[in-house]
C-alpha cells in the first residue's frame, strides 16, 4: 500500500492513494455498486474507486462464477479500484451469515479486489459496555486472522467499539500497529440516521488520534454531502454512497444543506443539469424508474461536487470555514461543530501553521479554531516587560494604522496619545496577582490591542499569520466578549501595570478596579527590531529573536510597503514574507537558530543516506528521516540535521512531525537550501 | 401594473409581476442585456425578465434607429418583459449625459420597453448630507415629471438617499404615494462592492419600511447570488446581473458563498453542467473569450439556482434559514444579519404567524427571528397565576414528555416531582418586584419550561407553533443563555412566589437568591381545559379562551395521538391542527370570538359587494377590503365582516393587515366558511 499527504488542512489531507488498479486522490467517495444490479455509470460523475460487497457476489452462484472467472472489475463492469466489503453489514442485519473471515478474505484474493475487507463484528450504538468488549475481541481476532490469510490483497481493518471512544482508541491503537492499508472506521450508520452527529464526532476523534497518520481512514457508510466536510476536518479520507441510490429510491434529494423530499420541492434545489433541465412537476410526472435515475445523477453530481468543493478548501486553508457553515444547517451538526471544541489540542497539532487564505470568523464555533488555540499558546514565546498598555482594535495590521492615526499619516511628529481615548490603570494590580519574578524582563512599556477573535495580540507581532490575515464582525456575539475577556485577564497577570483603554473596558465588560490614569506621560514606540524579535520568538520559540538578530543588526524595508522584507547583520538572516509575516530563514539565520535551539527542537533528523542530498538541497523524503520534533506543525520553517545533529539544510515541512514519522512515502520536508 | 403575493417569509415575497409581454416570477433576477453585444441566451438558464440601457441605444444611432423601427424587444431579440434603465448609472460614472428626463422617457415608450426608468440622481453612499438633500430633490421632481410624461409605460421610481436612512424612508414614503409600479433602491452599487452589507440594510430597511407592500422592489445593482437571499428576507423582488458577464470578464465565479477566482481554483466549485465537465486546467488553457462565455454560464447556473433556492425557501418558511447560512461566508455579511436586529418588529409584522417547516436555530442571530420576538409579546396575552414553577426542558412536546417521565409512561399514578431533580424558591420574590394587583389571578400553579430558544414556555402552549416545532443544539452559546436569563427574569415578575428546578438555575447562570424548597408538596396537574384556553388567548388574545371555550365544554382526542382534535359545547367550537397546534374556527367558533373581540380586532372588513361572496365561503379579494385590523399577520384565523361588524365568514389570511389594505389585486382571505 502506498498512500500520501499532499495538502492539509486542519486535520484534513488531499492524498494520493495508489492501488493494483491506479490511484486515487482523496478526499474520495465510493459509490456503493450492487453486482448484480448497477445501471448508472458513477465514472462518468466523478468516481475513481468503487465499493461493493464480496459476500452477495460469494452467495450468488451465477455472480461467484463470473467473479472467480473474469475478475470482480470484469463482473461490474469498472476498471479502476476496487473495494469489497466482506458481510460484516449482512452479519449486523441478520446476525449470522454463512461464510468465515478466512473464507471471505480468501475469495476476495480470488477476485481480484483491490482493498479487502475483514469479518469484522459491528457493534451497533449505545450496547452495554460487556457487548462491545466481547465483540471487540472477535473483531481484533479476524483481524490478525485476515493479515494471516491474505496474500497480496491489501486490506480493510474497520475500527470498531459501539460508542465507548476508549473502546474505539484501543481498536485504533491495536489495529494501527498492525499491517493494514486502509482503516474504516464501522458501525456509525445508526448514528448518521438518528442525528447523532455529537456521538459520530467522540468516535472518529477517539479513533483518529490513535490511527496512523499514513494510512487513509474511511468513514463507513456515510454517503450524505451534508457531513461529508466535517468528517474531513476530522481525518477522514473516503466515504461510500449507496445513499445516491437508495435516496433516489425514495425520492429524496441530497443537498450539502440537508435532503429534500421531491413531493415538498415546487423549485430544483440546485444547479446540477438536472436541476436546471427538470421541474419538479416534470419529475412527479415520470414513470418511478426514470424519476429515480434522474434524481440519483443529482446525488451523485451535488456528492462529487461537494467533494471537490472540500478539496478545494483544503488548498486554500478554508476547510474549518465550509465545515462550520455546513454544520449550521441542522441544529445537531452545530452540536457536532461544538463539540470538536474537546479535541482542540488533537486538531491543533495537526493543522498547518501557516495557510494561503485569511481567517474568516462565522459565530461563536470559530473561536475553537486551532490558529486561535494555536495563538494562545505561542503568546507564552513572547518576552515580557513591566508595564502593559492595552489598546481598542484598530483597522489591520495595527501597528501601522495606529501609527498612521495618531501622526496624521506622518504629518506631525509627535505621538498624542489621548487622541486614542480615556485611558485607566486597573488598582492595585501587582499587589493582586502573581508576578513571575525570575522573567527577564526590561523596565518598559508593552503595547498590545484586545480583538475578537485572536483576544490580546502585542503590537510587534501583528503582522504574522493570522493575526493581520483575518475578519471577524464589527459587533460581537457574548461568546467572543468573553473569549476576549479571558485573554486579556490571562495576560495582564505578566505585567506589574496594566493601562487600559476605556473602548477596551467597555467593549469586553471588564470587571476589574480602575483608576484614572494620564496618559499623555507615556510615549509610544515602534521599533523594527523589537518587531523582528517578538516575530521570531513567536515563531520559533522564547529567546529565538535574540539569537537570531544579534549583532549589527541591519534591516531593510520594501519601499513601496514600506514593511520589513530583509535582517542582515553582515549577511542576509531571514527574509520576512509579506503575504503571512513570517520569516525565511538563510543559511546564516538556520546556523543562528541552530546554534541556540535545543535538540531536537525545530529540527528534521535524516539518516546518512539522505546527508548527501539534503546539503544539495534536495527535498527530504519522509523515509529517510529517523527522529522528528514532535512540535513541528505543517508549513514550518525546520532545520535539516544529520544523526550528529549536524546542520545539513533549511526548510519548509509539508507535513507535521508525527506524519513524518509515521509516513515512509512521499516528501516531509521542501529544502529551501542545503549547507555543502 | 399588476403584482400578486402568492407566499411570504419573513418580509420576503413569491409574486407575480404581470407586464405587457408576460408575467415574471418573482424574486427574478434581470440579467443585463447590452444592446449591442450580447452573445449569450439567457433565457436557457432560467431568466424570465431582462433589463437594458435605453440611454446607450439612444446614444447609437444604428441602435437607435432599429429599436424606434422594430422595437427593444426585436433590438435585443428576447420577446419577454424587458425593463430599460434611463442613464442614471452613466450619469453616476460621467457626470453629465445629453437627454432630458423627459426625453428618455418618451424614448422607452416609443421603443415599447415594459418598465421604463425616470432619470433619477445616484447619489453615491457617504456625501454630504446637504448634497444627498438637494439631489434628492431632482430626483423627486423627475419623479413628478416621468409620470406627466408616460402615457402607458410602466415606471421605475428609485429611492435615493445616499446613507441616510432618513432620506430614504423620506424618498421611499413620497414617491411611494405616486403611481408608480416598480420602486428600484439605487446606488447601493459602491457599497456592495466595499462589502458595506450593514449600510445596505440600513438603507433596504428604511426604504422597504415607507414602501407600498403592493409593488416590487428592485435592488439595482445587486447581481451576486451571496446577497440576494439576504435582499430578499428584507422584501426585495427583483434583482440586476451585468455580474455573470463581468465577472467572467475577469475569470471570476460567482457562488453563494463568495467569489473564487480561476487562478486559485483547483477543483471546480458547483454542480452545474461547466463545473461538472471542464477542470480549472481545461479553462485555463482556453481563449479568453471561449472561457469567459463558460464562466458567464457558470454564474448564470448558480445564480438561477440560488434564485430558486430562495423561492423553495420562501415556500417552506425557512428563508431566515438560508440567510444566516449565506451570511456567515463573509464576517462583514456576518455583520449585515446581525443588523437585522434593529428592524425585527418591522420584519415580525411582516412574518407569517404559522410555517410549514420547523425554526432550526443556526447561531446567536437566531434569536433575532421574528417567531421568537413574536413568543414573547404573545406571552402577555396568557392568564397570570400565583405561583411559578419553572422546569428544565424535555423532549418536546414538554408536556407530554414529562408526563409519561413522571408516570413511567402512565405505568404509575403519581406525580413524584422529585424526579425532576432539586427546586428552589427565590427568596423574597414578592417584596423585591412590583407584583400587578388588577390581575384576573387564580390562586394556582402555573408549570413552564425554560428552554433555548424560545425561552419562558407556559406547558399550556407547548404544542403551539413554533414552540413545539424547533429544535436547537443542546450545547448552549451565551447569547442565547442570556437571552434565556432575561426571559425568566421578565416572566417571574408576574408571580407572587417562583420556584425553580436547579437545572434551569445551572444552565443559564440565574443570578438570583434562593431558598431550598421542598417540591413533593406540589402537585402537577395536566389540564386539558387550561391548555385550550391558553392556547386560544396565544392565538387570538387575552380572553379568547374564555370566550370560545365556555358552557358544557367536551373535549375530543385523537386515538392514535393522544393529542386533543376537537372542541364541542354542543356543536363544534374549534379544532385544533395536528401540525401546528392552532386552533381553526367552526362557525359557532367564530361567532364567540366575533363577540368577544372588540372591532376591529382581528377582523378584515369587505365592502358590500363583496358581502354576498363571502357569505357563500368565496375567497376574499384584497380589493374588496376596506378595512382591517392592522395587527393580522399572514396565515392567521380571521374574521370576515361587512361595515356594520356583520361576521360573514371566516378564513385564514394570505397577507398581513397592511398588506391587504395596500393591494388591490390578488387574494387576501383564504375564507373556510361563510354564514349565510
């Protein structure tokens, strides 16, 4: 088996997934094809791989024949992949079937599926604690039963527990050490049916986490658009559709919105050519056959197009904005969206520190997003001073608007700062708090502003993802004032005084004690090279930016944006990019960073056969590299080093640190540029 | 001119707009038609109604001659309703033009446009107000003047005002008054370019606000399917697209849910037929001008298909829906929804009382919708009592659920309250609110639940639409907490003694002084009598359920349901509808309440001709009302009476009051019966 991750996007991945029958790129839907019966052409409508069921073609005599003679692929009529499913779903219908794991594997290899499926055992939602246990043991049972009876055929382990997540976590943990090639995750169909989305969320988080990372997950059994980019967001790589089929059936049209009944319907629901050719009346007036082919090609075309649709936002960073507009439109999808809140850190880890497109904020649900935990936790890299003067939010990026604001665009020279408002000091602060007392900190002045979303954000930093690179309303939902709230009340505990604007105060309801405070004592600054530090800290970790930029230290600006582009001291060190604010390194700067973080922090170890490539500055390919920094998100700024923890090369990771150390196919790292 | 409402949602309507070359469903959605260059059909992809620039082919004399010679409709070959635009906009872009006002309305007329447009001023958004005052004043003038000079052409009369809603709802209530028949709201263009969607539904709102309820209105400019279900919620009919071809222009697709441009695309972005046939790469590699004829159908499919989306919408009750899905693909969209707020008693009294499909809460603006403004004024119609006890939610509907919890589904006899978990009393209720003394109060129990989103719910009218018909996630956001809080606090205030399940107190943060109290004293009581009452005075009034429900009241019940059908004295009163709880008139029915409510509640008035009509159970045409009780809602139980509050009939309304004193044609009353 052969899988790889080519983009990624909160914990989804568009991947590559190669099989005897050609590849397949996922996300991807499998139409469920009925051996005996299918009549639509699914390729046609944007199928690469299918899935149908080994047991009815087994217990079919005529279908068994032609199978074992002409292959499975000749038998349906589809030349590209191929997934069989092995009675398990007939074994939850009717409780016992005639065929044993070993037998069914076996036939599988006969004819010539792509991907096999074991006899695993289903275990249906909400059974006692004692079911799902014994069940279990059967299910992890046929599993090493089926590694032992396969020859060549790659292979199907379906995650199972009921809805125990730490049931589903050891299934996922047991299984994902072994041998497999995909890993569907089973028996959540009673639960799409019933609304249950909530609980699908625990069981595909619970699984997930403990999955390998380098194989596809398939969600069994969901074929509804409407969740197929929440299932997506949370790791999942394939789904099968007899949905498009069986809705069809009942004239019932999916939508990424929800169904529709053809009888409820007087408008087409969308913009698929047989939306846009057909009435509704024409549709009622159909002899039942034809009504239902016409309806099952809509599935199938609004099910492909919300798969590219994914994909699409994938690529762009966007995929958390689709999920939470899909998840709006049922009440119990938002419970499911409310709920990834509990699997924050999981999905944090996994998502890509930097993304091509903006943040978008669309209610409450976006403040559980991993870029906004993700800011939280690096605000802890910061360096800390004495005295805190928290702002109202300005237009983005701050600093250059507030400094355009209070100097008239460069007019005046002098910075009055009463024309940002009332200013407070909160009473008695550093007597009610905490101080950390062994901070290095400098007898100066912080300035930082308070907005939704990101909460606190001091001014250096305000021009790195996402924090320039985001929207959110001008009027604010209780959620976020609180959010805000809280960020705030976290941060000023690292400050022995805390100024305050009254907007601030007013806007996030700030129940604290304040006194007057004169404002007009104080002078603003806004120093390059504290922007270049602050900005490395952040992104590489506490002391990072004094590492990086010590010296005599040069910095040069774009002139037509004026921002930082260049840090030299006699050599270039890093480049600061304009479209995310981050920094790119130069060889100088990664021997710099090198130097001062500790090992493994930040670094891509490679074994000595990759050495000679990686300081040609060639791209490191995830089987070469033998140790990791776990904390390496995807899209980072890494250091290349050999067994002796020796500098070879610089550059972007594709994945983050626990793919790469999962994956053995495909690249980890984009080299910017190798050490000779 | 001749526009008929058929369904309304929120203050979004499905009309029908006769012209002389056909009628037009609306909302519609004109593409523009450049008399010169157009190359693609638009009537293929669903456009009933077109618009084009009379200015440009005055301005071509080859253009000029064919329209005077053959006509518009031959000049742009499309023999539907064509709607021509005067100039204005090239009077907006250049400053100046060379026709009289005059001039291009005798030009529309003699080219046999359908609707033609007086040459109003575009004030842009954000001038001086002095500017916007005296602009205004030549276009009210050229108002005046158009009208002097059309003899049969249908007139566009646009509202301008740049940003002040004042100026508009000035402009909207004066040209409103004059014989206009399509009232365009203009020079919204710049804002919506700027994604100013706040302002514009600040200036919709104050315009639609002073607008006659009997014509279409025209949000001019507005071609992107993002806004229109937005436009069409605050009362928009017809929309303008020179955006399907100008995007194209600039290898743009529309969607619903913004703007992707072809460079970023990887995968197409919908279903219809372009994005299911061709790749970005397939576009890409093609001429510009085969690609932008493509991408125009592209934004032609979705727009129509966002067109009919709406429309299904509107059918179904559910338009408010799809708006806070479309308004959450943009924070300053987010914004716009969330603006709405000011406006909803506009928008309630627009809203029907009674919907086909349930209130799905989608977020914090949910709790905007009108349903729920609408629950808490209605709650002052019901009975006050001594003593509250509040209870957390159930299953709906309440009262069943708790029932069968309390009883073990009727398998035990007593209520054991316990059950419900522990209650408190709040401490020194009484002393520390106003109690009403003139209150007609019984000295007994009244049971509510507290529930997101609708807040307080007397048990009595738990199956009345909505408060049955919703459903919201369980997990709460603080918005609808506190709005939650508020409601309780506002309800206790009518009770001399409130005590509270101490799940109502956790869940929703009550700020208030308890005492324990010891429930198993109290003694629920499900009473069918109260619940018809109440449910009559939610309907209908304060009173109304005495007044229906008096004398030797037999109550009939459904065997299958259990849910009460019928209410007899000795001939039936009313019947209570299985789907939305509400209770439909008999005859007698409505002559109880007929002399129970005072005139001119809840009556609609017909003059006599109409007299015979009614009495023989005819439908009520609007022109035939004279008068009517202001405060009726669509989809209401009315009475039908002559000038001497004769009742005639009975009969659900299909418009609100306002409505149906403003039109003349169409229907007004649905009548169920008549006395004859």
């Amino acid at each position: 088996m052969n899988f790889e991750i080519k983009y990624k996007d909160a914990m989804g991945r568009i991947g590559i997934l190669k099989t005897p029958h050609g590849n397949v790129k996922t996300p991807a839907l499998m139409p469920v094809i009925h051996p005996g019966k299918q009549t639509i052409d699914v390729k046609k409508y944007g199928a690469e791989i299918v899935i149908t069921n080994a047991y009815i073609i087994y217990k079919n005599e005529e279908l068994k024949e032609k199978a074992l003679k002409d292959g499975v692929h000749a038998l349906i009529n589809f030349d590209g992949p191929i997934v069989t499913d092995s009675g398990s779903f007939q074994l939850s219908e009717y409780g016992d079937i005639d065929v044993t794991n070993r037998e069914i594997i076996e036939f599988q290899e006969k004819i010539g599926t792509d991907i096999g499926t074991s006899l695993d055992i289903p275990t249906p939602p909400y059974v006692k604690r004692e079911r799902a246990e014994k069940e279990l043991e059967i299910t992890l049972e046929r599993a090493e039963e089926a590694l032992d009876a396969r020859e060549n055929l790659l292979l199907n382990s379906v995650v199972q527990g009921s809805t125990f997540p730490d049931l589903r976590a050891k299934c996922a943990e047991i299984i994902g050490k072994m041998d497999f090639d995909v890993y569907p995750i089973g028996a959540v169909v009673p639960l799409l049916e019933n609304y249950k989305y909530k609980d699908v969320v625990d069981i595909v988080m619970a699984s997930v986490e403990k999955l390998p990372p380098s194989r596809p997950r398939h969600l069994m059994g969901a074929g509804h658009p409407m969740v197929f980019a929440l299932a997506v967001a949370m790791g999942c790589d394939l789904f099968d559709s007899a949905a498009y089929i069986l809705y069809a059936q009942d004239d019932r049209f999916m939508m990424p919105d929800g169904t529709y009944k053809l009888q409820n319907l007087s408008y087409m629901p969308c913009s698929c050519d047989i939306c846009q050719n057909y009435t509704p009346n024409d549709l009622k007036s159909m002899k039942k056959d034809q009504r239902m082919k016409l309806i099952a090609q809509h599935n199938l075309h609004v099910s492909f197009a919300e798969i590219r649709k994914i994909k699409q936002a994938i690529i762009e960073g966007s995929l958390l904005e689709l999920v939470e507009q899909r998840c709006r439109v049922h009440p119990y999808l938002l419970d499911a969206l409310r709920n990834l809140k509990k699997y924050i850190k999981l999905m944090e880890g996994s998502d890509p520190a930097y993304k091509k497109s903006a943040f978008f904020y669309s209610g409450p649900e976006s403040l559980n997003r991993p870029e906004i935990f993700r800011h939280q936790k690096r605000m802890e890299r910061l360096p800390k001073k004495d005295k805190l003067i928290l702002l109202d939010s300005f237009k983005k990026p701050y600093s250059k608007n507030i400094h355009n604001f209070l100097t008239n665009f460069g007019r005046e020279k002098k910075y009055d700062l009463e024309k940002l408002g009332s200013f407070y000091r909160i009473k008695n602060h550093a007597k009610n708090i905490e101080i950390e007392n062994n901070l290095n900190k400098e007898d100066s002045l912080q300035i930082a502003v308070a907005d939704v979303p990101f909460g606190v954000i001091p001014l250096e930093i305000d021009e790195v993802y996402p924090l320039a690179q985001n929207e959110a309303p001008a009027s604010l939902d209780e959620d976020s004032k609180i959010f805000v709230m809280n960020s705030i009340k976290k941060y000023i505990e690292n400050f022995k005084e805390v100024i305050i604007s009254e907007d601030v105060i007013k806007k996030f309801d700030l129940d604290l004690t304040f006194e007057n405070y004169d404002i007009s004592s104080l002078k603003l600054d806004f120093d390059d090279k504290q922007k270049i530090k602050y900005t490395a800290d952040y992104q590489f970790g506490k002391g990072a930016g004094n590492a990086l930029f010590k010296g005599n230290i040069r910095i040069e600006k774009s002139r037509k944006t004026g921002k930082i582009r260049h840090v030299y001291d006699d050599d270039l060190i890093a480049t600061l990019r304009a479209s995310d604010g981050i920094f790119v390194l130069s060889m100088n700067g990664a021997k710099r960073l090198h130097n001062y973080l500790e090992y493994p922090k930040n670094r891509v170890v490679v074994n000595s056969d990759a050495e000679p490539f990686a300081r040609e500055g060639k791209s490191i390919f995830a089987k070469f590299v033998i140790d990791i920094d776990m904390n390496i998100r995807a899209n980072e700024e890494v250091l290349i080093v050999n067994q002796n923890d020796d500098l070879l090369a610089f550059g972007r990771s594709i994945l983050n640190g626990r793919e790469i150390k999962d994956f053995n196919v495909g690249q980890a790292v984009k080299t910017r540029k190798g050490d000779k």
